[in-house]
C-alpha cells in the first residue's frame, strides 16, 4: 500500500526511527514552497485519521481520532505520537465552530485557532479562520473548498493563496485513489496550522 501512496515512502522501523527524530527537531516553517503527501487512513487499526508524508516519503504527521469518525476531538501529532495540538468542536445554539489549541492545552484562555461555520459566495463553499499569533494580534485566513471530496485553498487576508490540497496523481497523470491528496504549502507559513486547517475541513466534510 506505501508505494501506491508515495514511491519512497518506507514504514520500516528504522525508517520511522530516523524520520521521528528529524521531524520532532525541525521547525514547522520553512523558507521554500514545500509538498506533502495526505492518506487518508490512521496508522492505528481499526481508526480513523489521516498520515502526512513529506516530499522524501517520511512519515511526518499523523492524525488519530480513534474508533469515532468525526470526533468532536482529534489530535495531530508526529510519528512518535508527540501531540503538537488537539481540536475540539464546539457546539453552539446557532452557529458551530472548531477550535484548535497548542498540544493539550485545552483549558487555555484563547485558542491558536478558530474555524467558523461554513458558508457559501457563488457556489463556492467558504470557512472563516481565526489565528492568533500573539497576545493581542490576530491573522485571518479562508479555507475555500473546491471539490465534492477534499481539495481546497486556504487563502491569506490578502487573498494570497498559501496551502493547495487536490487529488494526487501519479507522474504519468492518472489518479492515485480517492484517499490519496497533494498538499502544497507556501514558503514561511505554519505547517502545523495548515495540518490543522486540513483536518478540520476534512471532519466538516465527514472524510475524519
């Protein structure tokens, strides 16, 4: 199943040993456009989730919700179950929203991130997110979907386009499978938010 996902990816223990290691040490920003590789399937059995692979076919980032699809709680962690932040869902009587906190710091005043409820501008189905990147600053991004499954942009207040997610395809242009996507990020934008960002639009589309 690994090769059909991504040609170099490897699940062997050293494998994941090494990829861990240099994962838990780098940082989650980098200086050029990077392209990582989405299955949709946990690497926990019999769970619901998602694996991230980088452009070398290392596991980087694992995202569990356990036996429950749609959980109201899901984790995005590395490979060696390092929990980088927990999203919870938040039922309010008029409009829902997701938050996302740092590791487990749930019970903080204020959550990294906020993604409102979804709505719709010719067609198009939009989210609106909060970031907050620091004790009285805010950055605002939209989670733009554009397909039936779970292609999507994420746009900055600009309107710059910062994060793709579409369908992988193989070199010679034919589909890798329903549950198979690309993820480009921007030079010096947030991985670990984009993650974030992702599994959200997947838990409001029922693909988590």
């Amino acid at each position: 199943m690994a090769p059909r996902v991504h040609p170099q990816a490897s699940f062997s223990t050293s494998s994941s040993t090494s990829s861990s290691s240099s994962s838990s040490s780098s940082s989650c920003v980098t200086s050029k456009r990077e392209v990582f590789t989405i299955w949709m399937k946990s690497l926990v059995m019999n769970s619901n989730g998602c694996t991230v692979f980088d452009s070398n076919g290392e596991i980087i980032y694992r995202i569990d919700n356990y036996n429950k699809k749609c959980s109201n709680k899901v984790y995005l962690m590395d490979l060696n179950g390092n929990l980088l932040s927990t999203i919870l869902r938040k039922r309010l009587r008029m409009f829902g929203r997701w938050e996302g906190y740092n590791g487990s710091k749930v019970d903080q005043e204020k959550p990294w991130f906020q993604v409102r409820k979804p709505f719709r501008v010719l067609n198009k189905v939009h989210y609106n997110v909060s970031v907050s990147i620091g004790p009285s600053n805010d950055a605002s991004y939209t989670i733009e979907k554009l397909d039936s499954k779970m292609g999507c942009k994420i746009l900055d207040q600009a309107g710059n386009v910062v994060a793709e997610m579409k369908q992988k395809q193989s070199r010679f242009g034919v589909g890798l499978g329903d549950d198979v996507f690309t993820l480009m990020v921007e030079s010096n934008v947030d991985h670990s938010l984009i993650l974030g960002l992702i599994v959200v639009h997947g838990l409001i589309n029922h693909k988590l």
